[in-house]
C-alpha cells in the first residue's frame, strides 16, 4: 500500500512539474470546410514542429486545434473555446476575414494570436498589441514589384489591372511607388475579366511604347493576353502579380507565348532555401510520405516557431512579456520561410515575395 | 491612322463573332417573338463540342488542318442544330400558346440548365484548344501586323451571313420563314408547316452560334461555361442596335458594337469601353426605337 501511495505521489508530483514546463499553443485552422486542405497541412506542420522541439528537451509544448471551418462565425466560437483552454498563443488563421472575426475575442483574453495567411492591411492597423502575423501584407506585393520593375531598368512602364479591389489596389500601390521613383506610367488602365478579344487593350498599349508591362489581375485575362499580344508580333516583357501564379497560366497562353513571363508570387515550399526549411521539409516528407504543398501552412510552422521562441526568449508564459519580446527582443529569428522580425504593429518586416520567370518548357522558375 | 486601323480590324474580328450569334437571337425573335436566352449557352456548346471532337478524334493529324477545320465546322454546327431543334421542342414547343411571359421564363431555364450540363459535363475550371491548329502568322499590312487569322474570323463570317442572308432571300424556305414571320396565321393558312419553319430557325441560328463557338475556341483557345454570358449578352446587344428581327440588321449591329468598343477602347478609355458602348446603344435607340434597319413589322427577316 505505501508502496502505491508512493508511486501515485511521485507520478502526481511529475506531473506537477511536468504542467509547470509545458505550455500550451493553440492552432485555429480550417480543418474542414472549402480550405481544409490547407487547415489540414497547418495542422500536420505544426504538429511535426513541436514533436520536433519537444524532443529537444527544453520547454515542452502542447498543441491545443480548433477548427475554424474557414467561417467567421465558427471561428469566433473556436476562439471562445481556445480562450479558456490557457493557452499562450494561439497560431492562425488562413482567411482574412476569419482571422478578423477572432481578433478581438483574443485581444481581450490577452492571447497572442499568430495569422498565417491573413493578408489584408487593416488586420494590423487596428493597434491590436497581441496580434502578429508570419505572412506579408497585401501592400507588400507593390512594393516588391515596383523594386522588380526597377531592377529590370523600364523607364516606362503600363500598368493593367481589372477593377477588382485587390488587383486596382495593388495596382494603385505599385503605381504610387513608381512615380516617386521617377519610373513614367505611359498607360494606366483596367480590362473587362471574363471576356476573350483583349487586342483593343494591347493595340492602345503597344502605341503608348512602355518598356514592359505589369498585370495585376488574375491568370485567364494574363493569358490571354500573351497569347495575343504574340500574334500581333509585340514583344515586350511582362510582370503579373501573384493571382496569375497558376500552371492553367501556360496551357491559355501556350508554352512559346508564355516563356519569358515574370510573375511575383510568395516562394513555393520547395524553393525554400533556407536550412531550417530543407531539413523540416526532410523531415515532412519522412513523417507524411508527401511534399508540403501550400506556402501559408509553412508559414504557420513558422508562426508556431516564433511563439515558441517568443516563450523561451522571454523567459515567461505572461503574454505581455511574450509581445514586448516579439516586438523589440526578437532579432531575426531563423524560421523556415527565412529571417522573421516583426514591427510594431505585429506585421513581418522584410519581403517574401519573390520573382519567378516562366521558363521555355512551361515551368515557373524562381529567380 | 495605324492605331486607328488595327483598332478597326481588332473591332471587326470581335464584332463578326458579335453578328454571328446575333443572328440566331434575331432568326428566333422574328419568327416567335421570343428572346432565346439560351443562345448563348448554346454557343458555349458549339465551343465544347469542338474541343471534344478535335481531341478524340485527333482529326488535325488525319486529314491537316484546313480539312480538319472545314469536317469539325460541319460536325459541330450539325450538332448544335440537332441541339437547338430538341430545345425547341422540350422548352419552348409546349409553351407555344401560353402567354410570352412562360416562354421567357422557360427559356432562361434552359440557358441555366444548360451551362450547368457543360460545368458538370467538362469541369468548371479553364479548357484549352490545342495550340498549333491554325497558322499563327501575321501579315504585313502597309507596315502594320495583323494576324491573318482575324482577317479569317471576318471572311467566315461574312461567307456564312452571306449564305443565310441568300438562303432567307432565294430559297422555298426562306421565303416560308418570311412569311411566318410576317403572319404566322396567315401563313398557316397559305399551305406553309410553320411548326417546320420553326424547326429550321431553331436548327440554323443555333448553327450559327455552334460556328461562333468553335471560332473562338479555335483562335482565343480559353474556353469556360460561362463564356456564354458575356458573348450572349453582346450578341443580344448587337441585334437590339441593328434592330431584332432584322437578319442585315443583326450582322451591322454585331460589326457596329464590335467596332465601338475597340474604338471606345482606343481613344477614351479602357475601362468605360463597355459603358461607351451601351451609351452609344441608348443614344441609337431614343433616335430610332426599332433599331438602325429596324422597320414595319410586316418587313421583319
């Protein structure tokens, strides 16, 4: 009996301490629902990190899922849940307006929230001091196409975009930059999506004479216009933004119109090169027998990696410390999609986004 | 001057396409006073068709590409005939006494039903022609490169309104359809089967529509299920400006819209292009409410 006794009161006592050293991370994903695929991917990521982690020894992490069905209001309700779980941090979500629905049920728990794929500008611009996010902003792609343009010496450049409120802005964006820049806009200018016959647009940009064009709509129209622009024998070089990074790009355009095509899209995961990144995807492919295919479900890795680093930097599970130290103590932190330090609004600084060219036998090629 | 012909050329190759599945809507508006909202998807059809055929018959390497165009032309305007005769009878024959009203409503049925069938039938995502049917090149037009194939796109179709404006004119039938149009009663009563008469509108101007389809699957190569849409809506457009009912009338409307828009494109903007055009529909419109060669009833097709 006393025996017993005895081994119940050491177990309990293991356990104590074990509680005390393991903190718990939540994961708000799209487990179900038209994202699951990527919701599931978060998951097994985030899941193979910490396994990962823990089996350094160190400080012990548990992973606490939710599902947030890529829908606003089970995501809300997923984050009512995870808000009482006693959780540090919480990794997620995939959507923007998912990620909106839960930030303020986490702000007022003073749970750090991590977004992953939430791109919109206005999350972080809310003064939100909990909320960060491992994936850029919407404005970003602007920049880092006003900085291609510019590399690639156009002095003049036409800018088509569709009249949709993603393609305008970002056409908008990269426009402003160029101007300030001293880069001529000759032609600034949006198509009709969903049409065929796009000859009237490249006739009118052909006369204003740019050095290269930038397209910031979405790959049917990029397409298209490829493959016409090559029968009307015009060959100027053209960008497109991270709506055209689709292979259905080259069958449209067809493999001769399409080479030579630049596009900005955030890395695929296999043209990660960092090596953090080749030996977690190593290690990926080891325990799920397949690739990681989505860029932001690495990204949530990342997100669980800095809410790891932001505990033991710290040395706190008090998330105010937590913050402060992702904040300002945080210095370039080897994640997988590269170095990650954030502002002070909670946004990632540095550019993701890189250049890919279409290369001659169809392939998206990073630069 | 150089921009301002290439922009024409570009207006009369979209413009063609335009008067093409005009027709069909205007064939279908002068004999039964029905908008055919199907029309369109039964262009999308015709587009389908074509891309079916070629691939699972690979007919390019038979017989090379001209025969094999020409052979895959035929199949597929006798297979969107077919098509059209059998809309007729399941959506719009039963309805043939029943307030207009019934007819409209059963017609935009068969447009969703039918652009449903493609999306379930091919997928919802983009389908791709082969590329290298027709010959890309580009001729030389006193210094300015236009693509020989819009020049084709024009020619075709001018060939094939030429040969239904001929077929309306010259012919037994034609001159039957005429009269069904003018008075169906009458006609009835003057020995003409204008349930037959019907028939062949219903196989003609879906035909011409199936043609259109194939057109620009061939040449644009993108084709989706709901390309329908935009091209019905121009297309229907396009007859109300020439004034609907009217087969010269369809084709100059098509040509007339297809050429606004370029031009609309060209020297005002981009953007508005659609807005111009429509605009320019109005200002026709409030001047002459029948159309531009819309005339007397009794003067319809």
């Amino acid at each position: 009996m006393k025996k017993i006794l005895g081994v119940l009161l050491a177990l309990s006592l293991a356990s104590a301490v074990f509680a005390a050293e393991t903190v718990r991370i939540g994961l708000m994903a799209p487990l179900t629902g038209p994202w699951a695929s990527e919701g599931q991917e978060m998951k097994q990521i985030v899941e193979l990190l910490a396994d990962q982690l823990n089996a350094k020894g160190g400080t012990q992490f548990e992973i606490v899922a939710e599902d947030d069905a890529g829908d606003p209001r089970t995501a809300s309700l997923a984050a009512q849940r995870l808000s009482t779980k006693n959780v540090v941090a919480v990794v997620g979500t995939y959507g923007s307006s998912i990620t909106e629905a839960s930030q303020s049920i986490y702000d007022e728990s003073e749970i750090i929230q991590i977004a992953t794929g939430s791109t919109a500008v206005r999350l972080t611009e809310k003064g939100l001091n909990f909320f960060f996010r491992t994936c850029p902003r919407d404005d970003e792609q602007g920049r880092v196409a006003a900085k291609t343009i510019m590399s690639n010496g156009w002095k003049k450049v036409a800018i088509l975009h569709d009249n949709t409120s993603y393609a305008k802005g970002l056409a908008e964006e990269a426009e402003g930059l160029l101007k300030k820049e001293g880069v001529e806009v000759v032609f600034f200018d949006a198509l009709t999506p969903g049409e065929r016959d796009y000859a009237a647009i490249i006739t009118k940009m052909k006369s204003a004479g740019p050095d290269g064009v930038f397209f910031t709509g979405y790959y049917p129209e990029a397409g298209l216009i490829l493959r016409q622009k090559m029968d009307m024998g015009w060959s100027v070089p053209f960008l497109g933004g991270d709506a055209t990074n689709n292979p259905d790009l080259v069958k449209i355009a067809g493999e001769k119109a399409a080479d030579g095509y630049m596009l900005l899209s955030p890395p695929v995961p296999q043209d990660l090169t960092t090596e953090a990144a080749t030996s977690f995807i190593n290690a990926y492919k080891a325990k799920y027998n397949a690739e990681p295919g989505s860029i932001w479900a690495v990204l949530a890795g990342d997100a669980f990696l800095v809410a790891a680093a932001g505990v033991d930097g710290s040395g706190s599970t008090d998330t105010t410390k937590v913050a402060d130290y992702l904040k300002s103590g945080m210095k370039d932190f080897p994640a997988l999609t590269g170095s990650i330090n954030f502002d002070k609004k909670g946004d990632r600084i540095g550019d993701l986004y890189k250049v890919y060219k279409v290369d001659g036998a169809g392939k998206f090629i990073m630069q | 001057m150089e921009e301002f012909v290439q922009q024409l050329t570009n207006g009369l190759a979209v413009g063609s396409i335009y008067a093409l599945i005009a027709l069909g809507y205007t064939m279908v508006y002068g004999v039964l006073k029905l908008i055919n909202f199907a029309h369109g998807d039964l262009f999308t059809l015709g587009a389908y068709l074509g891309l079916t055929l070629l691939t699972s018959f690979s007919l390019q390497d038979k017989m090379g590409p001209l025969a094999a165009v020409g052979l895959l032309a035929i199949m597929v305007m006798g297979l969107v005939a077919l098509i059209g005769a059998l809309l007729d009878r399941v959506a719009y024959k039963p309805l043939r006494e029943s307030p207009r009203l019934s007819a409209v409503v059963s017609a935009l049925g068969a447009s969703i039903f039918l652009q449903n069938t493609v999306m379930l039938i091919y997928g919802a995502r983009f389908r791709v022609y082969p590329q290298d049917i027709l010959p890309r090149t580009v001729i030389d037009f006193f210094g300015m490169p236009i693509p020989l194939m819009r020049i084709l796109i024009l020619l075709v179709s001018l060939a094939m309104m030429v040969a239904l404006y001929t077929f309306i004119q010259k012919t037994r039938i034609g001159t039957a359809i005429r009269a069904a149009a003018i008075d169906q009663g009458a006609a009835r009563l003057m020995g003409i089967n204008v349930d037959r008469v019907i028939l062949i509108v219903f196989m003609v101007g879906p035909a011409l529509g199936g043609a259109a389809g194939l057109m620009v699957g061939l040449y644009y190569g993108q084709i989706n299920f709901t390309m329908g849409w935009v091209y019905g809506l121009k297309a229907f457009t396009a007859a109300i400006l020439g004034g609907i009912g009217n087969i010269p009338g369809a084709m100059l409307g098509g040509l007339l819209l297809g050429v606004m828009e370029a031009l609309g494109a060209a020297y005002i903007s981009i953007a508005w292009k659609d807005a111009i055009a429509f605009l320019v529909l109005i200002l026709i419109l409030i001047v002459r409410p029948k159309g531009i060669l819309g005339e007397r009833v009794a003067e319809k097709i």
